[in-house]
C-alpha cells in the first residue's frame, strides 16, 4: 500500500514553483474545476491545454496558473475531488449497519451508478491514472483510498465469521482492483452489456469466485 | 472486448508515416529492442529518449526510425514481444491436461514467476498502460489477449462443472484483472510481502472469493 495520507500532488520536478495565491477564491477554483471536468470528459487529459482551460472558464492563463501548477496538478485536484465524491456516495449506501456482504453489495450498487453517471471522465481517469505523484502513480492512489475504506468491513467480516479469513489488505485490494477492472471493461466496450449483468456477475464474483459450490446470491438480493 | 486480433500500433496521428525498410535486418531489431528494454528497465518510458536509445544500442538515430515510428511504436512493440513471452510461459506451465483450476494454478505461478523475474519492467509497462493504440488503451489489449487465451479454459471448466457458471467473458476478464491488479500491487509495495503469500492468496481469492464455505486449499497444492 502507498501512503494515502498527506496532501496529493505531482512527484517532484526540477523547475522552480509558480507563485500560489495567498487567499484564493473557492468560486474560482469551482469554476476552474468545473471547465476542467467537462473538456476532459470531451477530449481527455492528453488533449487539454490550459489555454483551452482558461478559454472555456473565460479567465486568463495566469489566472488558472495561480490555482493550479499545471496540467498534471490539475488533474490530480480532479481525482481527488471525484474520489472524496465516490467515497461519500459509498459510504452513504453502505449505511454503517447490517451483514458486511449485504453492505460491499450496496457500496458496489454506489460505485457503479457513480461509473455510469461518470463514465466518460472515468475512463480518461483510467487512461491519466498513471500519472506519477508524490504518492505513487495516480491510480494506486486512488484504489489504495478505496481499498482502505473497505478494509475495516471486511475485517469486522473475518471476525465475525461472515467471510472467510484472508490477508485483510489483499483481500480490499483485490475487491477494489477486479471490480475497476470489470467497471473500465464495461466502459470500454460501450456499455453494451446491461447495467444489471455487470453487476450481479461482480456481486458473486467477488463473493464466489471460480467455486462451483455455495448458494450464489450474491449475498444480497 | 476490444478486437485483440491483428496489427497493434499507436493510435493514428495526422503526421506523415516515415520511410521504412524493405528488408529490415532482424539482429538490429533485436538489438534496439534489448537496449530499449534495458533503459525502460532504469528509467521508464517517460524519461526515455530516442536519441538515449540510439547511443545505448550504438547506432544512428535515424537507424532507430527505420525500424519504429517513434516513442510510442517502440513500447508498443515491446509490450507485444514481452505479452507473447508471457503467453508462451503460461501455455507451457498450463501443459493442456489436468482439471481446470489446477490448470489456472500453474498459469498463475508461471505468471507471478515472470512478473518477479521483470518487475521493473512490469511496473513501466502499467505506467505505460494507457498509451492509446489503434485497438484501445495499451494495457487493457494485453489484458484482453491473456483474458481470451483463458477464456476456452473457464468455459470447459464450466461445462464440466468444475467452476460455477458465469459469464465467460466476464469471468476471463475478472480473473486477468484481479490477478495484475494484486501483482501492481505487489510490486509497487517493493515486493515486502513473500511472493508465497501472494500466490496463495490469489489461489484461494480467484477460487472462493469472500465466500466463508469451501475447504480453501485453492484448488491445488
């Protein structure tokens, strides 16, 4: 697991820092983010440039230039500003009560309305996630907050008996790797396959595996 | 499914193709092949340079662009070579006999063995991952090639009743993801949990998932 405390950014480069601003604007920055979101849902990170930015939020480049150091600063701020979202939808619907299969299967539910409502911005996401930042690449980051949000459910799971035990950290890695895997498959091949298949298969998958046996629910209806 | 069958290459650009050879010569292929590979090793595909590449492997850059188109053809043509490899050492440990989950656990090993034996390489290669090629992002073609490689397995598996039906498809998918998800994982941790511990957890994962029933050896010893 990487560090997922402290401030995210980009991994260290050699040119000097731009000045930032003393008292910055939270309309502007909301602006900024904003235009960012929507032309990279449009075009993807590779495309954007701050011109474009600056163009579309009609202010200066200057002024995008106090609120961000950049393209890759940029984008960081936007992962992290969908990843605290996804999370507070997630932990919404997981409720805090009930068996822990019954909650994983609500998170999931949360994670993939987010997906569908997101899914152009979550595969350019996919696509920047390699980018490198103080933590480690963006993606790890943003899968090991995930995976550390889970980790506590599942092993009040393993102590109760509810799931088998497991190395907790690999068990909430591999829940929230194959299920972005599966998620970023779905999106890629245009989502022609239903909402509620990807779905159900994730629900017994992850709760199943290749295992003939079991009653292969899914744990929750 | 992206289409896995045919040419991959980088996504097409509106500059003019460069003069190739009619006859390349295979031994400098090789050659500029192990020296790429070699500072990919050290340095990542962001940091390399062609002009680097041409001094490492002692020849002309123009040289170099007779036999790639640039960057990005060169790491794509990498990334094939390394994925047929792969292929080769995990249809050789899968030997075609035996009962299916055996079977995907000797894939397995064959796959963290070469994992372990270029996890610089490995680590690069996921960085590199979202590199667009005319058949989609990089990294999900090679997941798509080692998911339809398995993909026969788990539907025998199925009609045999050794594994629970599910969509194959799905279940390919699942499997290739959730395994190089963990080795990423893994690896990006320095690879501070033994590699048994790792094998044994996917084993058990893939085959029983959360799933509290079953006898959880993982299918073989």
């Amino acid at each position: 697991m990487t560090a997922v405390s402290g401030e995210i950014k980009p991994a260290p480069r050699k040119r000097p820092q731009r000045r930032r601003l003393q008292n910055p604007n939270p309309a502007m920055r909301v602006r900024l983010m904003e235009a960012a979101a929507e032309l990279l849902r449009r075009q993807g990170l590779g495309q954007l440039r701050i011109e474009e930015l600056a163009r579309e939020a009609n202010v200066s480049v200057g002024t995008v230039y106090l609120y961000f150091d950049g393209k890759d600063d940029l984008f960081i701020q936007l992962v992290k500003e969908f990843t605290e979202r996804l999370r507070q939808r997630m932990s919404d619907a997981d409720g805090g009560e009930g068996p822990a299969l019954e909650r994983l299967s609500r998170r999931l539910a949360a994670y993939l309305d987010f997906v569908e409502d997101n899914m152009d911005g979550f595969l350019h996401f996919r696509k920047g996630g390699a980018l490198d930042t103080n933590l480690g690449p963006l993606e790890l980051w943003a899968l090991d907050v995930h995976a550390d949000d889970v980790r506590p459910l599942l092993e009040e799971a393993i102590a109760a008996g509810e799931i088998a035990p497991a190395d907790p950290g690999l068990l909430s890695q591999a829940l929230v790797g194959v299920i972005q895997h599966i998620a970023a498959h779905w999106g890629e091949t245009g989502a022609r396959q239903p909402r509620e298949e990807i779905e159900h298969f994730l629900r017994v998958y992850t709760t199943f595996g290749l295992n003939p046996a079991g009653d292969r629910t899914g744990g929750a209806a």
